[in-house]
C-alpha cells in the first residue's frame, strides 16, 4: 500500500533524504499517523510532502523496514526515491477528483496518509 509522509521541509527536506539515502521516520505522535506507520511493510511506495509554504508531493521514497517492537511508536526506515518531475501542489490535489474521500483533504493535519494506488500513481505522473 503506498502512503504519503508529511514533512516541513525546514525540519527535513527530500533533498535532506536525497542526501541521507535513507533515515528513520520519527517525530509522528498523532494516534492515526501512528496507526498507518504500524500498517507500512517493506516495499511500501512512499510520497514525501512538503508541507508549510510549499504545499506539494515533492519525490518518492520506498519503506526499507519496519520495527513494531516498539509500543507507541514504530521504526520505521525509509529510503530516498527520485524527485518527482512535475510536484502536484495542495490546490491540485484538492481539485482531484480521485482525492475527493482521502485523508489528505479532510485531515489536513494528519503526517502519515494512506494512498490508493490511482492516487499514487497520479501524484508521480508528469
């Protein structure tokens, strides 16, 4: 299933994953957002977000693992994908018809959001 993370991109950007190649998703304390962190498995295709003044699904990024030793929150790892070609802003999303239902519209504030894959595949298209 693939899903999309919200990050500032002041805190942690995709260039910052690009750089990094791969890094532990933390910092998610919301009950739901940890909910789908708990969901993800390896392989999982990933949206990277950039929220604040940005507003856009920015690149890509796969689930490399996942730890669910931990009670309330889960390790997971991540690794960088690619940029995507043509960044999809919050307006476009919004106007979407296949994001009319997501979490993503009517839980703005929610940083682990799960995607179809119509919607994934929308969001990477150029």
């Amino acid at each position: 299933m693939p899903y999309l993370l919200k990050s500032e991109p002041d805190a942690y950007s995709f260039s910052d994953l690009e750089r990094d190649n791969e890094t532990l998703w933390d910092g998610v304390t919301n009950p739901v957002a940890v909910r789908n962190l708990r969901g993800m498995k390896p392989g999982d295709k990933l949206i990277i977000y950039h929220t604040g003044d940005e507003r856009q699904a920015i690149g890509t990024a796969v689930v490399a693992s996942v730890d669910n030793s931990d009670p309330k929150v889960p390790a997971v790892r991540i690794k960088s994908g690619k940029k995507i070609a043509r960044p999809r802003t919050l307006a476009e999303i919004k106007a979407e018809k296949l994001f009319s239902d997501s979490p993503l519209v009517s839980q703005g504030r929610l940083s682990v959001v799960p995607l179809t894959a119509e919607q994934y595949t929308w969001l990477t298209k150029s």
